[in-house]
C-alpha cells in the first residue's frame, strides 16, 4: 500500500505561492487556490499605461504554471483558513483539507479612509488597472479639453505610473501632472539622491511635486490636500499604500493591534504551526 502523501493548500498564485509551489516535490499533494485565471507581472504593469506592452505579454495561465510543477490548481476565492479543523474554505463552499497551508495572499489598495478616493480614483494594482488607465489617457488625449492629472503617491509605482505618462503623453501641451506624497521626498525608501534625480528628468515637462502633503478630500474633478489648497484634477491614479486583506483577520491569521499576520523567522504564523505566511502579508 502506497503512504498517503502529506497535504499541502497555497492560498494565492502571485509570486510568493507560485515559488512556494514550484519548490515543492511531488511527494506532497500541493493545491494552489486563487480567484483569477493569470498570474500577473506586476512589475511591468506600469508599461500598460504608455501602450508599450499589452496584457497578454504580463499575464501566464496559473493552471499551466501549476500543472508543470506537477501540482492541482482550484481556480475559486478562498474566504477562510480554518485552523480548527485544518479546512480552507472557498467562496463556492469548497473545503479543502490541509497537513500544512501556505498563504500568500499579498495586500489590497490602501485609500486610508479619504472621502472619495473609492469612488473618485482609478487603482494602479494589475493588469486591468493599468489598461483602464491607458484607455482613459487616450480618451482624454482625443478630447480637446485639458489633461490635467494628479497621481497620489510618489513610491515605486506612483513614480513608474508618471514616467510612462510623460513617455506617451509628455509633449502634449494639454498635459499637467500633479503627484501628491505624504512623505517628505520623493520615494522615501530609497535612497536620498534619487529624490533629486527624478526631480531634475522631470524639470522639461509640465509636472508638479508636492510632498509632505496629504490629501483630505478626493472629488470628481479635484483633490483637496489638508492644507486647503485644491488640485483639478480629471483623472486621479492612487498608488498609496498597501491594506491588509480581510481573509488574514477572518482567519485569526491577525488579531487586534495587529495590521499583517505575526510570523517567526520560519515564516510560520504565530497562532497557528501548520499555517507559514509568506510575501507582503506576512509581518517581519
């Protein structure tokens, strides 16, 4: 009689589950569980918005990806890891058993409870994002009124998201950027004298830094900052800040006081040893 092999559940096909899993022998029953059909190349998202690249050179099959591992992908949205009774449960009302369980879920947008950044911006997560993003520039750029536009955070992404507008659209004599920080300088996690150097590129096109500001309001034509002063705006990319998703605290994976899951040096979560919390969703 074969031994029946150990069962292992990644929650998430992003980079952090789709590595976990292409490490993963055969002699583990491995199932990948995520709600889309395609892993995406984030890092290259931001190339959507110039038309550089299209969606189908930044998304794979995570079923393929999957199978060539010589694992089982269940394409559904997980809605909790039950520790109890070592079950992740689907948004189908699938249960599926686990000797161990991996989540690598990442983290959503963070809007910080601004009024109207929901419903007034356009997200700069993934692919969709960055196509929707594109076609409204190209919208705004057939119209003969002004591109005027202000992108909320001067991070990575807010930074690559206004290097492709100014690369497509940077000498339209219609376009104005505006890019909101809260930081004190332009990407604060990096090093001091890039702050200076994206400054300097940018000094031939119409684009304004404002930094140290925050933002108060976001409405459908403006962006309000707390200090009164009110940005036009008819086309607002929100690349700030990463949240938590709600499935870590549905999962007792984070508890109160705590923002991303506990986890030791091994990855595994601090409430539960069978459950490892690997990527953006763990807390180091």
């Amino acid at each position: 009689m074969s031994k029946q092999r150990k069962r292992i559940v990644i929650v998430g096909g992003n980079f952090a589950g789709l590595a976990a899993a292409s490490k993963l022998s055969t002699d583990y029953a491995v199932t990948v569980v995520d709600a889309g059909k395609h892993f995406e190349w984030i890092p290259n998202i931001h190339e959507l918005v110039s038309g550089v690249k299209t969606s189908k050179d930044l998304r794979l099959d995570r079923a393929r990806i999957v199978a060539r591992a010589g694992h089982r992908f269940v394409q559904d949205r997980v809605v909790q890891v039950d520790t109890d009774r070592d079950m992740v449960v689907t948004d189908s009302g699938r249960e599926l058993g686990f000797d161990a369980c991996i989540v690598a879920i990442g983290g959503i947008a963070n809007t910080f409870g601004i009024r109207g950044a929901v419903a007034n911006t356009q997200p700069f997560r993934g692919v969709a994002d960055s196509e929707a993003i594109g076609r409204e520039l190209l919208a705004l750029e057939r119209d003969s009124k002004a591109m005027r536009l202000v992108i909320v955070g001067a991070g990575i992404s807010g930074i690559e998201a206004l290097g492709e507008v100014l690369r497509r659209y940077g000498d339209n004599p219609r376009l104005s950027v505006d890019v909101v920080e809260a930081g004190a300088r332009l990407l604060p996690a990096f090093p001091t004298k890039l702050d200076a150097d994206i400054r300097k590129l940018c000094e031939p096109y119409p684009v304004v830094f404002h930094t140290g500001a925050r933002i108060a309001r976001v409405a459908p034509k403006s962006v309000l900052l707390d200090n009164g002063r009110r940005i036009p705006s008819v086309l607002t990319l929100w690349t700030a800040g990463l949240a938590p998703p709600a499935l870590l605290r549905a999962s007792g994976l984070a508890r109160d006081g705590e923002t991303w899951a506990p986890v030791s040096r091994t990855l595994q979560s601090a409430y539960c040893d069978r459950v490892f919390v690997a990527g953006d969703a763990a807390a180091l």
